[in-house]
C-alpha cells in the first residue's frame, strides 16, 4: 500500500476547486471512437436527518449541496451518492420517513440519472431492508461509455463485511469484462484498512482486492470517513469524498473519532462534493467546497 | 515414608508447572460504550477478557492487539490475552450498533 503523492494536486484557476490527475495503469488504451470523455459528481454522507452541534444547519446543507450541482455548466453525465443518504435511528418508520424525504429532495436535481447504495446509517440495523424498498439493490453494475461501474454493499452487513455471495457475485461480473476494461468501483466503506481502529475498513477487504487486483484498470470512489482521502493498493487508487453533514478528523490524528466542530465563522468548512472527469488516460478530481452562510 | 512421598511427586510436579490464573476483567458493552473503557494492564501478565452487552449484538475490535470478539446478547464472549508490547491501543465497537456507535470505543494501556 502506498500513499498518492500529493504534489500530485494541482491547482486550478478559476474552477474554486483542487484537481486530483489519477492516473490509468501504464499500457491502458485510450477511449478510441468507443469511448467519449464524461463526467460525473460524487456526493456522500449526507446523513439527512442528523441533528446535532457539529451541523447547526443539518436540514439547508443537502439543499445548498443540490443547488450547487445544478450550478454546474455543463451538467453531469450522472451523480453517485456513496452511501450515508440519511443518519441513523432506532425507528423503523422514521427510517423511511427520511428516506422519502432524501428521495424526495433528489427530485430537485437537475440531472435525473443518479446511482444511489447505502451507508451503514441507512442499512445497517435492518440489513438493508427499508433501503431496497426506496431504492432497489444494495449492489448492482452498470456501463456508461465504455466504463464498467460496479456497486459494491459492505455496509448492509453491520459487520462492516461485502460478504461470501455478493463476493461470488464480484467475481461473476467482472469475468463479463476484458483484462484491460476500465472498471470503477463504488462503495461506502474504505476497501483498505485505511484506520482499523476506527472501524474504516471493511472486514473481507482482501477477497475483494484479490478479485480487483488482477484487473489493470480499477479505480474505488468511497465515503464514510467524510474527508477527501487519497490512496493507492499497489495499482487501486482509492478516493474518499467529502461528507454533506460534518468533517471527521483525520485517520488517528485525534484521540477519538469525533466530528470536527463546526466554526460559525467558517460555516460548512470541510463540507463538499467532488466532479470526477474521466478522460482518455486518468480521471480528474476536482474538489468543490460547500461555501456561503448558514 | 515411601508412599508419602510417592503422594507427594504429583502434587510438586504440579505446583512446579502451574501458571498464574489470568486476571478476569469483565467489560460491558452497551450503547454507545464500554464499562470499564480504559484498562490498564501489564506488560505480560495473562488476563481474560469477559465481554458481555446489555442491549444488542456489539462487537470488539483492538486490531493493534489482533484481538476480536462478537458480543451477543445473553453470552459471554472470554478473549484471552497476555500482552507482548507495551503501549496505548484503541479498541472500538465493530458491529453498527445505531446513533452513537461511532463514540463507542475505549484504549487499552499496557505498562511495562
């Protein structure tokens, strides 16, 4: 495992944001007339539903986050929520009634093609069950010029576990795929033991790589540590998003996992959602941050 | 004389190879945290881990310390340990539990 370099980033004028190159394995084809450049915006840990100190506005983040997505010109191709969609409860009914709410308030996005998977707040104290009523399958696959998107669950398993069959499942569809495709893997939890003692790993991570290691092209898109985060298993990158609620400290920089107070005088500050430019030989991260006043 | 001191070869072969009991430390887990949170133990001194949860299915997790157990509801879940290092080593609640789980953890001290 390795750290990305950071001197990697490069600072772009104008665009508000900071662009991360991650680059395709040496050898990767370019798109050719199969494949056209797109791009696509990654939203994560929105908690809705979460009331407490470290997000006095709980309830306007969401809301200022979908109308800074529908700013962007162009649009995206689509947008990915990584899990996280609303916090937690005890309540089986105040479970769904957050998760309309959330779907509900996915109606004011411009872009209507959105790809959607749990987070261990939305899944994981009824393995999933009042999710896939709103939303459908917890783990799913999907193509978009010449990309191969697949979903993975490792959040339904309160364990933090993807477990034996979706595992089965992994192997099946990425044997669908040529040994040089580009694959994109989203998922909530890191894939990596990124910070054990803080629980953001996923308990079978090494099945899951062992099936991912063979391919050249693959690149994890994750949430759940709400903080960008870049990192490489020998040629996997793995990026973390931004949450929409509050910022988590970094990975054992603090003597507990707790969320980084919030700062009236810099309101939203580690707040944010990221566009991912998928071009010929490397996708493009550009950060934006959630900005404007409480 | 001879069969006493026949009766006695057992008894000292044993007391020669008996180890200390391990010091039993019972915790309790319940949302959202562990009771005690801090241990303090020393450095190679075996000890028992009793976990047991007042509510739902917990999980303890010191990864350091390669240490792992599930707690279920009703059970005790005994983790025996002598620590080899000493330190401070987090441990955490590593089956979602609900709002608060994040905040369930605790450290373990090992004093050399």
């Amino acid at each position: 495992m390795q750290a990305v370099d950071r001197r990697q980033f490069l600072k772009i004028a104008g665009l508000g944001g900071v662009v991360f190159a991650s680059g395709l394995a040496r050898g990767a084809e370019p798109y050719g007339a199969a494949q056209d450049e797109f791009f696509f915006v990654q939203l994560s840990d929105t908690h809705w539903g979460f009331q407490g100190a470290p997000n006095p506005d709980a309830a306007g983040t969401l809301p200022k986050a979908i109308a800074a997505v529908n700013a962007l010109e162009p649009q995206p191709d689509f947008i990915v929520f990584t899990g996280d969609l609303t916090h937690t409860t005890d309540d089986p009914a105040e479970r769904r009634r957050r998760l309309a709410q959330f779907r509900d308030l996915l109606a004011g996005l411009k872009t209507r093609q959105i790809r959607l998977m749990p987070g261990e707040h939305d899944a994981s104290l009824d393995n999933g069950e009042a999710y896939r009523e709103f939303f459908g399958p917890t783990h799913y696959s999907f193509d978009h010029k010449g990309v191969h998107f697949i979903a993975l669950d490792n959040v339904s398993d309160p364990k933090g576990a993807i477990g034996d069959a979706q595992l089965g499942w992994l192997k099946s569809d990425l044997a669908t795929q040529k040994a040089d495709a580009r694959i994109v893997v989203l998922t909530h939890r890191p894939l990596f033991p990124l910070y054990p003692q803080w629980d953001w790993a996923t308990k079978d991570r090494e099945l899951a790589l062992e099936a991912l290691m063979p391919r050249r092209n693959v690149t994890v898109f994750y949430g759940h540590i709400h903080q960008e985060h870049h990192f490489k298993t020998a040629h996997i990158e793995h990026h973390a998003a931004r949450s929409l609620i509050f910022p988590q400290p970094a990975p054992g920089s603090t003597p507990k996992r707790a969320p980084v107070a919030w700062d009236p005088a810099q309101p939203y500050r580690g707040l944010g959602f990221r566009r991912i430019e998928a071009e010929p030989a490397e996708y493009k991260l550009t950060e934006f941050p959630l900005v404007g006043k409480a | 004389m001879r069969r006493r001191a026949f009766l006695l070869v057992p008894f000292l072969i044993g007391t020669a190879w008996a180890q200390p009991e391990p010091r039993v430390i019972a915790i309790r887990a319940r949302k959202f945290e562990f009771s005690p949170g801090e241990l303090e133990l020393k450095l190679g001194e075996p000890v028992v881990l009793e976990l047991t949860t007042d509510d739902v299915h917990m999980g303890f997790d010191a990864p350091e310390l390669n240490l792992h157990a599930d707690i279920l509801p009703g059970r005790v879940a005994r983790v025996p340990f002598t620590p080899r290092k000493p330190g401070s080593f987090e441990f955490v609640c590593d089956v979602f539990c609900g709002s608060g789980h994040e905040d369930m953890g605790g450290v373990i001290k090992v004093i050399a």
